[in-house]
C-alpha cells in the first residue's frame, strides 16, 4: 500500500522537482557560499509547513514527524554546492553564474530531498518515527560541510540511528540504481612537496644541487609506498598531477614543486603510509644534498557502508524499483566527505542512475557537460522516501 502511494506521488510531483532542480541548477554557488541556494530551500520547506534549523552557516536541518507512535529516527543527506567548472551544455537550465557549475549533481540531491519531504509530509498519517533531512553545504571543499555539521550537532537531538546519501552516477542508466556493502570510498589527502637544492648553470652540474634529477629520484621511489609497503588485498593510491621545475634548457632551479593526492580504505595503513612517504623523501633529499618539505593536507576519511543497512536499504530498493534495477557497485577511489558520517554512525550511501545513452548524456561528473536524465529525478524521491520509510520500521 505504501508503495503505491509514494510511487504515485513520486509521479504527481515529479515536474515541481524537474523546475526545482533547473531552477538550483540555473543559480549553482560554490562551497561555504550556498547562500541563495539555502534560501530557495528555506523557502519551499516554509511553504510545505516544516520547521527547520540552520547550520554551518548555510545548512538547514528538518524534521518530518509520523503520526503514529515510534521513536526512530532515520537522517537523509542532500548537499548542496557547485564546482568552479564553466559548463559547456546548451540547455534552457544553463547555469548564469559564471565559471560556476553543478557539475556533480548536488542540484539533483538537493531537489530530490525537497521532493522527499513533500511526498512524506503527504504520509504523515502512515507512518511513525522522525526522518531528519539535512541540506549540507560544502561537500566539495575541505573540511567539508559534513564535518562541521557533525561539530555543530546535526547527528544529535534526536540522534539518527543511521544516516542514507545517494549521489547520481552517470555510468548507471536512468531508472536503475547501485548499493554495495562495506568499505566503499577512498580516504583523499593533499600532498604539497617542495625539495630545495642549489641551482646554477646546466652546463655545470658539479657546482650544483639538482633538485629535478632529486624529485625524479623522490617520485620514482614513492610508488613503492604502493607497490610494496601497502597490503595489495587493500586498494590504495599515489598520483602526483603537478610537478614544476621552472628552470630552462641551460638552468637547474633552486627548487621543484609536486601536487598529488594519496587515497586508501584504510585508516591504520593511512596513517603510516603518511609517515613512509614523509620519511623517504626527506630521507632521499638529504642523502643527496637538498632538503625536501613534505605537507600532508588530511582530508575526508574513507566511506563505509554498514552492512546491515545496506542489505536492508538495498532489499527496500529491489522491492521497489524491482530486483533487475538494483545492481552491485565496484568500489570507488573518489572521496566523499558523506563519509564523515559513516564514521559517526550507521550509513549508507547509494548511487542513483542518471544516463540515458539514446539523448546522450553520458558525460562524466565534474566535466563541462555533465547532465542527467531527469526522469531519474522520480526514481530519486520516491526510492529515498520509500527506504526512510520502511527503514523507519513501517
């Protein structure tokens, strides 16, 4: 009976979300600064009669209370900022910010969890318990908008006995979706290296330090932290995207610069991996005569989804959606900052199919040409309502 009911007004809202998501889409903000994007929730959570609460600056948090007696209490997460990515499509919807984009979808998140609250504030009188409904800022700039929110007490009064997130994934067709249980995403961390040497004329090395010939020596050796101290039964990842020099044919540079990122699923190994890198390069730099300042910027941990949550959210979407469009996700070396969450409590996060090869949209996220299919838009608010709601107990 439920089941019908959420799918039939799933349907009977699903263009207010499509204008919602256009509309968020239209007016992307980067993160921290989700100002007006905050105010356009305020606003439709004002016209649908629930009360709310700001956090993080820019966060809101809502409570959906059942009419029928429980004292459950399940989270759903939306966020909410944009990527400095100037976007590329022609579409009615085409954000007027420039160098501003939804890029990853957070427009489709957030309006889905503007439609999940309308279609459970229309159940109220079919279910009990309390779903919290967190519109997050910044899930895409450190520290993340989790993490603050988390500070500030958005997991407390009432506590959530679990938190779901759903993000859309373009690799999945519209209509269908992916779950996977236990370790999911990577942790991510910022790697900033600079190794100082003494720089001179190209012609004569012997007066000087190369820090180039030094940082190859460095780079080469650093897979290793990879390749042979880290347990190949746990992925994990060293890439180094930037490396500048800014010598010249005929001139060794006083120093060379690296950015890169190291990503694993596990925090004892993170930990130590961080001390392996740090102590073999500096190691490697001084016992060639150059000094080597190695900064880790720590970033979001690795995201785990609890198993029993998991199978119980993933049988809830088999019954609704049907067996056929539930399938297994691999595991994803991207991070997540949601992952804070599976830190603090019961999570899972799921991914909501978006891609329609017929119309191709099939570009990736965080590329000028991301966009969905929006009719994914109605599997998102009536798959999510459904889980809480049977997650509730009900």
């Amino acid at each position: 009976m439920i089941k019908q009911q959420i799918q039939e007004l799933a349907k009977n809202i699903f263009n207010e979300v499509v204008a919602n998501r256009r509309h968020l889409h239209s007016h992307p903000e980067l993160s921290f600064h989700e100002y007006e994007t905050s105010a356009f929730v305020a606003s439709k959570l004002d016209e649908l009669g629930i009360a709310y609460t700001k956090m993080a600056d820019t966060g809101l948090v809502a409570l959906i209370t059942g009419d029928k007696p429980s004292a459950n209490v399940i989270a759903l997460r939306g966020d909410m900022d944009a990527l400095p990515i100037t976007e590329a499509n022609d579409v009615p919807y085409k954000s007027q910010n420039n160098g501003i984009m939804h890029a990853c979808g957070h427009d489709v998140h957030t309006s889905s969890l503007l439609g999940v609250a309308k279609i459970l504030s229309s159940l109220k009188s079919e279910f009990g318990g309390t779903v919290k409904l967190i519109f997050q800022p910044a899930e895409e700039k450190l520290p993340g908008g989790a993490s603050i929110m988390i500070k500030e007490g958005v997991l407390e009064n009432p506590k959530p006995q679990a938190v779901i997130g759903q993000h859309v994934m373009p690799l999945i067709d519209a209509g269908k979706v992916g779950f996977r249980s236990g370790q999911y995403m990577a942790s991510t961390d910022e790697l900033y290296v600079t190794v100082t040497g003494k720089g001179g004329h190209a012609a004569q090395p012997q007066q000087n330090i190369d820090p180039v010939i030094i940082t190859a020596h460095i780079l080469t050796a650093l897979q290793q932290v990879v390749s042979r101290f880290s347990d190949p039964k746990s992925p994990c990842v060293l890439s180094f995207g930037k490396v500048t020099a800014n010598g010249a044919t005929n001139v060794i540079p006083n120093e060379v610069k690296l950015e890169g990122t190291f990503r694993a699923l596990d925090e004892k190994w993170r930990a130590e991996a961080h001390e392996k890198m740090v102590k073999m390069a500096k190691g490697i730099a001084e016992s060639m005569g150059a000094t080597c300042d190695f900064n880790i910027v720590k970033g979001y941990p690795f995201l785990t989804n609890e198993p029993k949550l998991t199978a119980s959210a993933r049988g809830f979407a088999e019954d609704y959606l049907g067996k056929e469009n539930v399938l297994d996700l691999d595991i994803w070396m991207a991070g997540e900052d949601f992952a804070y969450f599976s830190q603090a409590t019961d999570a899972c996060f799921y991914r909501l199919g978006t891609r329609n090869e017929v119309r191709g949209i099939t570009s990736s996220v965080h590329t000028p040409t991301f966009d969905i299919e929006e009719k994914a838009l109605e599997t998102s608010v009536g798959l999510m309502s459904y889980i809480a709601i049977k997650q509730l107990g009900n």
